[in-house]
C-alpha cells in the first residue's frame, strides 16, 4: 500500500508543483581511494560511554589501517582532549608504522580542534573528515567498533568492569582474522 500511495503521490501534477522537495538532491558518492602502502593511510573513531573500568577508563580509540584492516584499540577516557589523542597517537601509531599521509575520521571535536588540525597540517598528514551524522562515511572503521563489541560482550564480566583487560586479545584475534 505504501508504494502505492508514494507512486500516487509522484504522479500528481498539483502535488509536484506545489510541495517542493525540501532537502536537497543526493550527490554523487566519493568513493574513498584505496592506499597503496601499509599504515599510509587510517581510520579512526572512539567507542564512548563504556562502563568506568579499574583501570579508570570508559572509552576505546579504534584506529584502522585503510589498507590492510589490521587495527589498534587504545583504552582512554570521554573526556580526552586533542593534545591527549596526539599523545596516544605518538605512544601506538606513530612508533609502530610511522606517519601516515592521509588520517579518516569523523567530526568528533578531538578531531576538529584547532591543535589536532595544526599538528597534522604541520606534518603533511592530510586530514579527511567524514559528513556529519552520517556513519557510513566511515563505514570501515564503524564495522570494526561493531566486531569489537560483539567479542568484549562475549567475554566481559558480569559487572562489565573488566572490558579493557580483554582489548589486547581482541586486538590479537581481529587481527589474525583473514580478511
């Protein structure tokens, strides 16, 4: 019946002149590059409002190499700032695979800041920011934080207060997963 009524509503002439689309057209998807090289180019996203651990953390940074899907998770808290993400950048990315050219994320405000946009700029790292709201920008990295909160519900406690103690091995398991 919906699809009745919806191909109805597109055959009216008065209904098309008279309610104009409010939104604008869908554009063209941009489909991003695949990288060339190992860890040139990332992605990232956090795993937020977690239940607080021992270790006094509630949240997972996921960040994922474009190319070979391999990843890092990286126990922190919400309220990280920017200089804190740059940080945890140095001490588990940069140290293991180098600088990479070209960094994916959302427009979570970490990203956003001034700080973290000049670090990169400064570095050549070029920053690429995915649309609002709009998950599936970075559907690589949101299909990582999914497998990885179905295998920390598996082996979490029951006071869900144990999450980060099992990122190691997650980490370990995803990442001998053929992909």
């Amino acid at each position: 019946m919906l699809k009745s009524i919806q191909r109805f509503i597109a055959d009216c002439e008065p209904c098309r002149r008279n309610k104009p689309r409010l939104t604008k057209p869908p554009g063209l998807l941009e489909p991003l590059s695949i990288p060339d090289e190992r860890w040139r180019s990332i992605s990232m996203d956090f795993i937020t409002d977690l239940p607080r651990t021992k270790r006094d953390v509630d949240s997972i940074w996921v960040v994922v190499d474009r190319l070979t899907k391999r990843c890092h998770f990286v126990p922190t808290t919400k309220t990280v700032t920017a200089e804190g993400v740059a940080r945890l950048f140095i001490d588990n990315i940069w140290k293991l695979h180098g600088m990479p050219s070209n960094i994916v994320s959302d427009r979570d405000r970490k990203f956003v800041s001034k700080f973290w946009q000049y670090v990169f700029k400064s570095i050549g790292t070029k920053l690429s920011m995915t649309v609002a709201h709009r998950a599936q920008g970075d559907g690589q990295t949101e299909r990582m934080n999914r497998t990885l909160e179905e295998y920390l519900r598996c082996f979490v406690g029951p006071l869900q207060d144990d999450w980060d103690v099992h990122l190691a091995n997650a980490e370990f398991a995803i990442n001998s997963t053929v992909n």
